[in-house]
C-alpha cells in the first residue's frame, strides 16, 4: 500500500493523497531530482494491478500515457514520465502493456500477460493482490505536472457563484484547448470534460486535467467499446459508443450550465431530453441560445466542431433552431422580501408609477409594509421615490401573482389611478408636509 514519505522509482516521494477510488489513487509528489524549484512538485496517479482491475482499466491508464506525451498545449498539465512499481523491471507501461513478462522469483511479482493484452491472469488468493502471490501490489504508475489552484467543482462546493462574463471566459479557454486537440491527426477525444476536470489556476487560467478517459482513433464497426463519461455532462451518443468531436462541445456546455446555475445538470429538469437551465438563471439571449445549442441532445444539431463554436460565441449569433422552445419563467412570486436565491422575472422590473404617486394607499393592496414610511414627512418622498424604483420586485415577492401578466395589468390599473387622480394629491401631500417642517425649523 502507498504511503506518504514513500518514494516511488528512486524520484517521486509522496507528499498528500489528492483522490483515492480503492484501485486508482492520486497523489502530490516531490521530485526528488528536479533542479528547479518551481517543477519539483508533481502529480503522480498510480493504478493498482489486481483482481478488481479491468484489463479496459489497464489499456485506458495506457493511452492516456501515450497521449499525454504527445500533447504540448500548455493549458494541459505536460507529461513528465511513467512506470511500474512493486516488479523487478522499471519498464514504461508501454512496454509492460500487451508483452511477456518474465517471471521472477521475488514475492509480489506480478505475472502479467504473456502473449497479449486481454490474455487471462492467474488468479491470487487474495481480492486487490497482484497476480503472482505474495502481499505487494503492483502500481502502473503516471507521473504530471502539478497546476496550483482548485477545480471548479471545489469553487462551486465552497459557494462561488460564476457571471456570465466569467463563464464566457471559461468557454474561450477551454475551447481553445478543444480546437487543438480535435483537429490533431487523429484526433483527440478528451470524453470526460466537467468541473472537476477543469482546473482554476494561480494566473486565472483554466486548465483540462484527467485524459484517463481519453480516445484518441476512431473505434472500428462492430467493435466493443469501453463505456467512459460522467452521467449529466457526457451525451446520451456517449453511452451508446459512438463519440464525436461534438460530444466534448455537449459536456463543455453541460459544465457551463454548472457553474452558471450552481446544480448539476444531472439535476436539473429536462424535456425531450434538453436540459431547461434558462428559467435558473439570468442570461443574454444571445449567450442563452448558444448555451442550448452546445448541449443539443442530437449530435448534428450542436456546433460540429470547437473552432465553430469558438467563432459563434465570440460574434454572439447563434441561429437557434425553429422548433427550440421558448423558455417560460417560474411563477416565484410571494416568495419573501428576504429570498435571495429566487430570481424576480426581467420582465417585470422598471419603473412603478402607482407606487410612486400613491404610496399612502398602493402598499396595503401589494403588501409592501417598507413603504409605511411614506407617511413620514420629508423621508416619506424618498420613500416614495424608492418604492418607484423597487415597487414591482418588492411587490413581486410580498404576493402571490397568478402569472406576470397578472402582476403587469394589476400594477398598470394603479399607474392609470395614480396619474387620474392621485398624482394632484400626493403633490399636495408633499409639498404641505415640506412646508409644514420647514416653518417649524425656521420660525
């Protein structure tokens, strides 16, 4: 078993558990022989070789090595090496993966696969052991450069909320990343994008970590395939096997939805299999189309690559499709003068000429008992002015409404009442209670 202060290769000593699933586990390291400070911490991520472990789980942790060494973005952590511990050889996986292995005569020595990966393995005696008996596990091992900084699942855990500038910001950067690696020969199919996966560094760059599900050729027809993906981010095409360059534009989007609305979109409701995200949260139109385009339940309805999505969200039009529903608000109405969470309908908010003009009588009918101030002389006009400015969202939340149009032709009866026949004696009302103060200050 791992253990902090172990040192790995005659390099890497564990430092801090990062993430640990019983086979997988990650860790902070020190490199040992690293000359320059700044790159002496690394992420070392080691798979334990056993019963429990799939022969999929082995060729995965493979070609994300393989990958890895190929990729030079540097918004993606670089590869630094990779090995096996608990045998007597220091192979790289690529070499350990799919060839002989000799057996040797120390305890805890594996026997992997002789002629081929996929060949079956001697069973040991006990569950999680290596193939050879004995008590030592064999670990591949992966090692990457660390990024200081905290994935945007931690923020969105510890209570930061995103803006739609920030996401947009998020967007460019991780698509960015996507455009390089998709239009690589063959390309490069990360699969597993999603806040957790995406890292906030020190400079306010986004990094893509964790290409453990990473496919990097065209699987042939017929073949099997290994099911990857995170319910809620990767599409429904996904899980079928099929995976497309669009499909890491689907939990792209998926993951904005996220941040923007700060719940999962494995939670948030659905219809016809479109995740409804826009009644959450307050968003350009332009940016709000471009959200729904992204996560389109079929593939060829969404951007057909990141560079095509990049240009859309950079120009701000998206031509949404016909039959693309037209979201409706949530009636939160009589939700509390004290809710922050429920979010008052654009359409309602503006100016509220009843409350403005006749305060005195307008706050018993909207239940807005702030506005009682209006009868103190001199603050009772900056009462009334802020009621103007505030009435419609504070009346909003004090009632019940049975839609906004009922709310919208409730309150345009009281501005019509207040410009007929109120507007002469509020004027009244103020203009005495001003002169009333004034001669009691000044005799």
């Amino acid at each position: 078993m791992l253990q902090v202060g172990q040192v790995l290769h005659n390099r890497y000593q564990l430092q801090r558990q990062l993430g640990n699933n019983g086979v997988r586990q990650t860790w902070l390291a020190l490199n040992l022989q690293a000359s320059d400070v700044e790159k002496k911490q690394v992420v070392v991520k080691c798979l334990a070789f056993g019963e429990t472990v799939q022969w999929d789980d082995l060729k995965l942790f493979q070609r994300e090595a393989l990958v890895l060494q190929n990729l030079h973005h540097p918004q993606i952590p670089k590869y630094i090496d990779d090995f096996c511990v608990g045998d007597a050889t220091k192979q790289p996986l690529g070499d350990k993966l799919g060839t002989a292995c000799a057996k040797s005569d120390q305890p805890g020595t594996a026997a992997l696969p002789c002629d081929k990966l996929g060949t079956a393995c001697a069973k040991s005696d006990k569950p999680g052991t290596a193939c050879a008996k004995g008590d030592r596990i064999l670990w591949f091992c992966l090692v990457q450069e660390y990024i200081p900084g905290e994935s945007l699942k931690e923020l969105l855990v510890s209570g930061k909320r995103f803006t739609e500038i920030q996401v947009k910001e998020i967007a460019v950067q991780v698509l960015d990343i996507l455009t390089e690696l998709h239009e690589l020969y063959p390309a490069v199919l990360h699969r597993d994008i999603k806040p957790s996966n995406l890292i906030w560094g020190e400079t306010g760059k986004i990094y893509l970590v964790d290409f453990g599900a990473v496919q990097d050729k065209v699987s042939p027809e017929g073949a099997t395939f290994t099911v990857v993906g995170t319910y809620g981010y990767s599409p429904v095409e996904q899980f079928g096997g099929k995976v497309v360059p669009a499909s890491d534009l689907y939990a792209l989007g998926a993951s904005l939805i996220h941040l923007l609305t700060g719940v999962s979109p494995a939670d948030l409701p659905q219809s016809n299999l479109k995740i409804q995200f826009s009644e959450r949260v307050s968003l350009s139109p332009s940016f709000t189309n471009w959200l729904q385009k992204m996560t389109e339940p079929a593939p060829e309805n969404r951007f057909s690559t990141a560079r095509q999505a990049m240009d859309a969200l950079n120009s701000g039009l998206v031509l949404q499709d016909r039959d693309l529903p037209i979201p409706e608000m949530r009636n939160n109405s009589g939700c509390g003068l004290k809710n922050r969470v429920e979010k008052v309908p654009e359409a309602i908010k503006g100016w509220n000429w009843g409350a403005f003009l006749i305060p005195w009588l307008w706050l018993w009918q909207n239940r807005v008992w702030s506005g009682l101030l209006c009868f103190v002389p001199i603050v009772g006009f900056l009462m009334s002015v802020t009621l103007g400015i505030k009435g419609n969202e504070w009346a909003w939340k004090s009632r019940h409404w049975r839609s906004i149009q009922h709310f919208k032709e409730y309150q345009r009866s009281w501005a019509i009442a207040g410009i007929l026949f109120a507007a002469p004696i509020s004027i009244l009302l103020w203009i005495s209670s001003t002169v009333l103060i004034l001669n009691v200050l000044l005799p």
